[in-house]
C-alpha cells in the first residue's frame, strides 16, 4: 500500500490533485465521506511536501485519514 508521500510525489508528477479524507476518521461503512481533492505543492525545498485545499489554504498532514490518487482524470 503506498504512502502518503508516495501518493503525494505521484499526484505532482502527474499534475493532478489527491482525493483526501480530512480531520476526524469516518465510518468504516463509507470511509470516503466528506472527500475533498488537495493539490500536491512544492515547498521551499522544491520538493512536493505540501497538500493545498480548494482554498489555497494547507492541510496539515497529520489530519489526513484517507488518500488516494483520482481514478479518472484530475
């Protein structure tokens, strides 16, 4: 299973945003609810380290519960 970092270098390379599950842990039943695509940023370093919002504003990594690479174009 790839890791977030793994997810996040592949969705910058392919210039497409990441389907993020964001904050509290959903329910097993429907662990895609509230789903949200997050654009993959470099930071300072020039490395993609950064996960950008609708908004332009970051998610911190630590509050991502799910993420995946969009299955069809981004």
């Amino acid at each position: 299973m790839p890791t977030l970092p793994d997810l996040m270098k592949q969705a910058y390379a392919r210039g497409v945003a990441l389907e993020v599950v964001v904050g509290t842990a959903p329910a097993w039943t429907d662990p895609w609810t509230g789903m949200q695509r997050a654009r993959v940023v470099a930071g300072s370093s020039g490395y993609p380290s950064i996960l950008v919002d609708d908004r332009g504003s970051e998610i911190p990594r630590e509050e991502i519960q799910w993420a995946r690479l969009p299955e069809g174009p981004g």
